[in-house]
C-alpha cells in the first residue's frame, strides 16, 4: 500500500474508540469482529478499487487481523 493509504487508515484507527480497533504496528492492526462491517464498509468508500482484505480470526479476543500489504491482492469472502 502506498504510504498516503496507511495514513488514511491509522487516522481512521485514531478516530475511533479501542472497540473499534487497535494500530499493532505499521502494517498490523486488530478489528473487533463485531465492528468489521463498518471498517470494511469504510475500506470500501475510501479505496474503491481495492478487492479485499486478508482476515486472520485470533483466539481469545475475536480479532480480526490484516496486513496492508495483503489489501490489493485478496479477496473478501
């Protein structure tokens, strides 16, 4: 992802409560699974283009798990 994408998705990360989700490091964030649809609806409207995301369900925590370098070049299922 180009480095203006990862700003657009850290301020979004920033403008949310942590129920929303957590910036982990630069390229590894955690979604609440209850809040994804609304940050893959605002995926969706911020990169039009974009074909999906890479979800990793973790244990414990019910985290959804991408990594940016995964977003052009997956799929939402």
């Amino acid at each position: 992802m180009y480095e203006d994408d990862i700003k657009i998705i850290n301020e979004w990360f920033e403008s949310h409560t942590e129920n929303y989700g957590t910036y982990h490091s630069e390229n590894e964030y955690s979604v609440c699974a209850d809040d994804i649809e609304e940050f893959t609806d605002f995926l969706r409207d911020k990169f039009p283009g974009m074909i999906g995301i890479r979800c990793y369900i973790g244990t414990g925590d019910s985290a959804i798990w991408f990594f940016e370098e995964d977003l052009e070049s997956t799929q939402f299922v």
